[in-house]
C-alpha cells in the first residue's frame, strides 16, 4: 500500500510541474525515476521510452504508466497515471465550465517561468540520453539524422519513418554485437507463441472488444458515442499531444472551432499530459452533465494506450533480450535522441526563450542543475518564485 501511495505522490507532483509537453515529461521522469529515485536503470526507462513509440497513444502517459506497473503492479500503474493527468483534469475541467480567459501578467509569468524550466529538463535529458545511447558513431549519427530530419520536416510521417528507418537498421547491425552489447542478449523466443500470448491477454482482448463494440451502440446511446469518438482517436493517434488535433478535429466537426482552438491553447498552458484536451471538449459537447462528459472523454482516449502498455509490457521486455528486436531498440533509443534534439529546440526553446534574458536564465539553471543536482521540487519552486518576477 505504500509503494501505491508512493508512486500517486511523486507522479501527483509531477503532474502539477511537468509543462513543456511529451519531450519535457520524458526528460521529468528521467530525472525524477531514473537519476533520483533510482526505481529503474537507464536501460529499461529506454525500453519503455522505445514501446511507447511503437504504439498509439499518449506517449508521455504510457511510460508513466508502465513505471508505475513496475514499481506497484497495476494499482501503481493506475495510480501513476491518476497522480499525472489530475491536475491537468482539474484545471481544464475549470477553464472548460468558467470560460476562464487568458491569465493575468503574473499567471503569464509563471508559464513563462515553467516553460524556460522544460528547456533545462529536456536540455539536461537529452544528453544524458545522448551519452548512454550513442557511444559510438554510428548511433550517434541516427541520432543526428533523425533530428535533421524532424527539424526539416517537422510532421508524424517523418517521425514515424525516422523511428522505422533506425529500428530496420538496427536490426541490420544487430549481426555485430559489438554495437548492441549493452543491451543485445543471445536468448531466441518463438515468435508465434509470443504473438498468441498477446492475442490471448484480457487486456488487448478489452482492447479490442471496445474499439468493435462501441461504434454500433453509438447509434443507440449519446454516452456511447462520445466514447466512441474519444477512443477511436486514442487508438489511431501515433506521436503525442500534438497529433491528436488534427484526429479530434475531423472525428467532432460540429463543435465550435473557436472553442476548439481555446481548448487546445489551455492543454498546451498546462502541466501534464496534452491528452486532456478531451477532458476540455467532454465538457464543452455536454453542458448538461459536464463532469460526467469530461470524464467519460478523457478516460476514453486514455484507455487505448493504457491497455496496450498493460498487454505488451512483459512481452516487450522478453522480446527486447532478443539480438535482433535489441538491435532495433539501439536504433530506436538513438533516433529518440533526436526526437528529443529537435523538440528541444521546437516547439520548446523557440517558445519559451524569447529574449537574451531567458536565455541567460536557462543556461546558468542548466549548469546549476548539472553540477550541483539539487532536488528537482527545489528546482522547480526556484522557477515558480522566478515566474512571479518576470
């Protein structure tokens, strides 16, 4: 009961600090689970990190999730991921049902703040991540490449394609060890069987029971429909926060664009999971019963990629001591370097350093944090007191 009690406070925490989207979150958990807390070795955060990218879904939610299915079973997994996206609820559920306008000057400076924190988060993970997985050149090139690539192109088909062009690589490399000896094991599964045992898992069973169940009773129920709509969207989505607009968009047409853009604006503000952009447009298609719509809206589009962490978790990491799937992790873990390159510098550093101050600013914190490592809570108040002076 503890470790359950545990794993809700820090992610609770977490979810009142962590702005700066997806990227910024990778880069929380890494310092707060990996570097302080040490609940898990930098190799198998970056196998989480690989299958999140692997499947639909809120990304950042679905690592959050499976670190707490490590560390508490599956009530440390439901409760890392109510710890994480609460607060994010709460706020939009508030701005969704006050039609809360733009902040104050003091409310704008301490998102400024925050945002110039989630430049030093990501700054200080990305090379972390770069120094574990790209120590020779080869990976160290993926890693440059892929984020080129995104900096060129910045769109999910060229996300997508970079994670799949390094993982076929890896998998090419993976007939020298010498490029995967950390993480490449001579152990040999049968595929087959591991693809039954997913099959065969209540998890992915639900699944895909709902996503076949609920489009016909959405013609017999206004509940089912909005479920409908909300869990199609978080069983397609590939790339994050980002990439669910465009989905919402076409899949809740009726909804009035402005709002829709309001709503999206007040997902991006906030700390936590972008996700709970559904928990803004719940409410907004159910005046009536808005908690109730809200609810069913976020846990929708949660759900999908929940369920799917929850069947492939084990399997992952069975199939991940395999040469070749360890060979297309290296690949993966050293284009995620990139991924996170790139959204360092966009969307993160272009909109939160705005001025030689900011930058100033973010370049001693980045230094303070990487020589002296002080607690990240002290760290982040530090930034919060600093919002209010700004």
């Amino acid at each position: 009961m503890f470790k359950i009690l545990e794993v809700f406070w820090r992610f609770l925490l977490l979810g009142c600090t962590s702005f700066g989207g997806p990227a910024a979150h990778l880069g929380y958990f890494q310092k707060t689970f990996v570097q302080d807390l040490k609940w898990l070795e930098q190799e198998a955060y970056a196998q989480l990190i690989a299958l999140s990218q692997f499947l639909p879904g809120p990304g950042s939610s679905q690592v959050g999730f499976a670190i707490g299915l490590k560390r508490a079973g599956i009530a440390g997994g439901i409760a890392a991921f109510l710890g994480f996206t609460l607060p994010s609820f709460l706020i939009i559920y508030f701005i969704a049902t006050t039609q809360f306008g733009e902040g104050s000057s003091g409310v704008n400076g301490l998102i400024h703040s925050l945002k110039l924190l989630a430049v030093v988060i990501v700054a200080d993970a990305t090379l972390n991540m770069q120094r574990s997985f790209c120590k020779e050149k080869r990976s160290l090139c993926i890693a440059i490449l892929s984020a080129a690539a995104l900096l060129i192109l910045p769109n999910i088909w060229t996300q997508m394609a970079v994670l799949m062009g390094a993982a076929v690589y890896g998998v090419v490399e993976s007939r020298n060890q010498s490029h995967i000896e950390n993480t490449a094991l001579n152990i040999q599964k049968n595929s087959t069987s591991t693809v039954k045992s997913i099959l065969a898992k209540p998890p992915f069973i639900l699944f895909i029971s709902l996503f076949l169940m609920l489009p016909p009773l959405a013609y017999i129920s206004d509940w089912a429909a909005l479920a409908t709509s909300f869990y199609q969207t978080g069983s397609l989505v590939f790339g994050g926060g980002h990439v669910v607009l465009p989905l919402l968009q076409q899949s809740l047409e009726h909804i009035d664009n402005d709002r829709f853009i309001a709503g999206y604006a007040a997902a991006q503000a906030v700390p936590g999971p972008m996700f709970t952009l559904a928990t803004f447009l719940g409410a907004e298609l159910t005046p009536n019963a808005s908690l109730i719509g809200a609810l069913v809206a976020t846990l929708s589009i949660f759900l999908p990629g929940l369920l799917l962490v929850l069947s492939l978790q084990n399997t992952w990491e069975s199939l991940a001591k395999q040469p070749r799937v360890a060979g297309a992790i290296w690949g993966v873990n050293a284009a995620v370097v990139g991924l996170l390159l790139s959204a360092l510098y966009q969307p993160i550093f272009l909109s939160a350093v705005q001025s030689n101050i900011d930058f100033a600013i973010a370049l001693i914190a980045f230094f303070i944090l990487r020589q002296f490592k002080p607690p990240i809570l002290l760290f982040v108040l530090s930034f919060i007191g600093l919002g209010f002076l700004l």
